[in-house]
C-alpha cells in the first residue's frame, strides 16, 4: 500500500493492522486513526479490508465500510484523515499490492509455523441470533462493537492475545500453561461474565428495559500444543487439535448449562481447585470422550 500524500510504500502480510497504536503493521500517527482503526486480510487470493469498530470509520472510494470487502487495485482507503492507494505493482516473484495516501502492500511470505504449548480460551454470547433480531442492524453493530471492545480491554488486562473475533465468539490465547497463566485464563473468564456490571451502553440498556435479556458469555478453556504461525507483525494465529477441542468445550456449556467449563487438563495441578466434574462428554471431531468441570465461585 502506498501513502498518497507521503508516497511511502508499506509491505502487507497476510494479515496487516492498520492503526496509531505500536502494534499497527502500517502505523499512522494521525490523532484521527484508531489504535486499532483497520485490517487488511489476504485470504482466497484476494486482499479483504475490515473496520476494526473505529471512531471515525473507514472508508473505500468514498463508501463506509460497514463489512469486510475485496480490494481491487486503484481502491483509495481512507483511514482517518490518511488516504491509502491499493496498487498491484506487478512483481513476478511477489505478490504486491498498494495503499496509496500513497502506501504500497505486498503479501510477504509466511514464517513456518512452529509448536508451542498454549492456554486458550474461547468466549460466545449466548442466544445472540435471536437478540439479533430484536435489534437493527445499526444497533447490532453498535452492540458488537462494545463486546469487542470489553473483550480486547479484559484479556489485554490478563495477557492474552486475541487471535481472532468471529461474529459475537472470541478466541484468545496465553503462551504457555503454567498454574500462574491458567489462573489469570480464569480471571480473564470470569471478568467476561461480569460484563454486564459495567455501564451499559444504551443498545444494551435497550435489550434489558424492553426485552429483559442481558449479555451472557459462555467460556471454554482447554490447554495443550498448537502451531502458532505469524500472520504479520505482531499478530499470530493459534491451529491445532487443542484449539478446535476448546471450541468444543465451549459449546458444552450450554449442554451441561455451566457458563464456564474447562477441560480436565486445564484443572489438573491447578491452585487451589474447588472445580467440580460435569462429565464426560463426546464432541464432534474428537475421537474419545472428554471430560469438563464447571468453574468454582468468583472470589
């Protein structure tokens, strides 16, 4: 992507955050841009532009992004009051494309992915298809920008990476699964589920006054090795079994009717216990059953 005013030319990878915060891939120092105002995306051989639930909005040609579009070359960006140039620079050995304010992308190649053993936690509103239609879709985006917003501030605050936001689910990691990481996994969870404690904006005092429905997250927690490959500066992907039964774990609770449950390796050698078994149960795509406990009183 290439600057359009600067000329300064920025190399994509195969995810590039765009914002003035010191993680941004593409860093604008502009007091307009979000810390995390935008991402640029290479899937399916093509570039995707999202808003990240920006204060001032993004914009293509002139449009409001107000969902994940394909950016073609010639697209112009703007990111605040910054404008970026999309441009396909035609390289034979590297696929390049350009923001232009003007700022150049090209698509780098992937670091190999390497193992590492990870504590993940997995996080989804509960009923959110049928709140959905009882808001506007102004409002559902309204609400889910607020989530996500709760959901960077409480897992930033206990060490997490957020991997990915996927519709109202989140997916974080910790690297590592020592008893000190997989109690702030449990603080982090809990804080999740007391959401709801803090001012409500109004789509969500909305929801309480007309409908009686209030947010509720249900958490899954699992530990256990994952191939964790870059994905541009400063953002990683989590892959694997662990990640995929984690996912599982969280779907469990609305079975067994627990807002948190963790996987028995999870629990195993944890300070202080207090979890309690809720059994074992067989997911899809895993081959022996598997065993969750419930999560012990906040204290």
């Amino acid at each position: 992507m290439r600057d359009a005013i600067s000329g300064e030319v920025h190399r994509l990878g195969d995810i590039s955050l765009i914002g003035r915060g010191d993680t941004a891939t593409i860093r604008l120092t502009d007091a307009s841009v979000s810390r995390q105002h935008a991402a640029v995306r290479y899937e399916a051989s093509r570039f995707w532009v999202v808003d990240l639930g920006s204060a001032n909005g993004t914009f293509v040609n002139g449009a409001a992004l107000n969902a994940a579009r394909v950016l073609h070359p010639g697209d112009r960006l703007q990111v605040g009051k910054a404008v970026l140039v999309f441009e396909d620079t035609g390289s034979a050995s590297m696929k390049t494309e350009v923001l232009s304010d003007r700022t150049q992308i090209s698509r780098l190649p992937p670091e190999p992915a390497r193992s590492a053993p990870m504590t993940i936690l997995v996080g989804d509103l509960k009923g959110f298809t049928a709140i959905c239609s009882l808001l506007s879709p102004a409002q559902v985006a309204d609400l889910l920008r607020e989530w996500y917003a709760d959901c960077d501030a409480i897992l930033k605050r206990h060490g997490a990476s957020i991997d990915k936001f996927i519709g109202d689910c989140v997916f974080a990691y910790w690297h590592g699964v020592g008893p000190d990481i997989r109690s702030q996994a449990l603080k982090a969870a809990q804080a999740l589920r007391t959401v709801e404690e803090t001012p409500a904006s109004p789509t969500r005092l909305l929801l309480g006054a007309a409908h009686g429905i209030a947010m509720d997250c249900r958490i899954g927690l699992h530990l256990g090795p994952v191939a964790i490959g870059s994905m541009g500066k400063g953002i990683n992907t989590a892959l694997g079994d662990a990640v995929n039964i984690a996912f599982r774990i969280e779907g469990l609770t609305r079975l067994v009717d627990e807002p948190i449950l963790m996987s028995a390796a999870f629990v195993d050698g944890f300070p202080g216990g207090g979890f309690r078994s809720c059994g074992r149960h067989e997911v899809k795509g895993v081959e022996e059953a598997i065993e969750v406990f419930a999560s012990p009183p906040t204290r």
